[in-house]
C-alpha cells in the first residue's frame, strides 16, 4: 500500500473538563492516557501500534495537554519524522473528532488512548474489512464469547442482536468527509449499553425495542442508520476479543496490565 492510499489515524486522548481522572491521580500525572500500564504510558502504546499498521500512514492526536504526551518516546520520534501532528481536543467527543478530522486525508481509522490490547494486526483487520465491505462508516465490534474468553470475570453487558452478544472495542472508521455527520451519533458520548435514551435519541424508540430485546440484527440497525444519514454504515466484527478491553477504571487497568505483562513479562521485574 504505497502512502496515497494510506488512512489517517486519529488517537483521541482528551480528558474530562476540570476532573482530574482517579488513575492519573494514583500515577502523579496530569491525564489518563499518560498513566503508564506495565512500564509504558498507554497513548504510548496505542502509537507504537498504530504506527506499526503497515496501512496508517499520518497520525494525529487529538489532546487537550499535549506537552506531556509529547515526551513519550514514539510519539517525540514521530512528530519528529513529520508523521504525527497534534489537534485540538473539544470538551465532546464529536466535536474532538471534527477537530482532528480537519485537513486530514481520509480515510480515517479512530482509535482511543486506552486501548493497550489493540494490536497492529488488529488495526489492519479493521482497516481491511472496512475496505473491502466498502464502508462509509464502521464501527469495530468483537463477539461476547470472544470478550469473556480474554476477561472472564469482567464485562457483564453486550449489544445484543439476534445473532450474539457483541461489545464495542473503540474503533471507527469515516471513509470520507461526508461520513463526518454520522460522528453525530456519538455526540452524548456513546454507551449506549449503559444509557438506553442515548439510543432513542440516536436511533429512535422502535430500536430501543428492538435492541433491548435482541430481535434484530445488527446489519439491519446498521442499515437503517445509514439510511438517516446517506452513507454506507456497517458492522465490522473483529476476531480477538482483547480488543474490546480499554482502560475505563481500576478493574480495567489490572485486566490489562495481567495481559500485557502475560505478552511482554513483567516490566517491573526487568
């Protein structure tokens, strides 16, 4: 894939207007996605696997403080190599996305800071299933079975469809500047699992319904959004349940760390 044909990465690491979160706290930082997980700050590690995706050619990250996420290692070699450039963060995450969106060359791939399980392999499978259902717009999905095989005793709520449980690993994909207006969908901040209104705002009560009682399937929501908002939406199912394992909280965090120090050894020990 030579660089014309190549997506943007955008690596949302903003924070939470005046709230200090508590794992920044507990690690004596200033935002989350600096908090290091087995020896490395997690934006750090979502860039090194970002960058090692043989299809990301520019990235952007989208932060409120950048000064301190710019000391990291592969971020301070990338900015220097002219690859990675900072945008903006917005106090929502639409807003975020339309700041990091700006200038860029699509397609976009959008990643959160937290995610430290996703893997380069697991960027490229999301970016090649995107490309070859000829999405306009995609958000990355792993199947239930496969989140509880990687976290046994963690997640309890799925999106429920009629074909599984699915969870949502944090990955996006606009396939063109029209695309931007489904960025909408998440303008009150997503988790929909844990907020049912934000589904009848986005999508509409019959699919409150629909979706509380698993009578659908999820290319038939998917469908019917893009039918709202005249683009191409699909779902993309992922084959590693790890990749919808984020940083969210305490309980997250010791998950990750355990897997990660499972993959590398203990950092710690070394």
């Amino acid at each position: 894939m030579d660089d014309s044909t190549k997506v943007t990465a955008l690596i949302m690491a903003g924070k939470r207007s005046g709230v200090l979160d508590p794992l920044a706290e507990r690690a004596g930082v200033a935002q989350k996605c600096v908090v290091p997980v087995n020896g490395v700050a997690m934006v750090e590690r979502v860039a090194r696997q970002v960058a090692a995706c043989e299809q990301v050619g520019a990235i952007r990250i989208v932060a409120h403080e950048p000064d301190e996420i710019a000391q990291q290692p592969t971020i301070a070699r990338l900015l220097e190599e002219g690859r990675l450039t900072f945008a903006e963060g917005k106090f929502n995450i639409v807003d975020s996305v339309f700041s990091g969106a700006e200038g860029a060359d699509f397609a976009l791939l959008i990643t959160t800071a937290d995610n430290c399980l996703v893997t380069p392999e697991g960027y490229s499978e999301f970016i090649g299933k995107c490309l070859e259902a000829g999405a306009g717009g995609a958000a990355g999905l792993a199947r239930k079975e496969d989140v509880q095989k990687a976290d046994p005793d963690g997640q309890k709520r799925f999106y429920e469809f009629k074909d599984g449980g699915y969870s949502n690993c944090n990955m996006y994909w606009l396939g063109s500047e029209q695309a931007l207006s489904a960025a909408e969908i998440m303008r009150e901040g997503g988790q929909f699992v844990k907020f049912p209104r934000r589904i009848i705002k986005a999508f509409g009560f019959m699919n409150l319904i629909r979706f509380r009682m698993g009578w659908g399937s999820k290319e038939k929501l998917f469908d019917q959004i893009s039918r709202r908002f005249g683009i191409k939406l699909v779902p993309v199912v992922l084959s590693d349940g790890h990749y919808a394992i984020d940083v969210d909280n305490e309980r997250t965090f010791e998950v990750t760390e355990k897997i990660l120090k499972r993959r590398e050894g203990d950092a710690a020990s070394a």
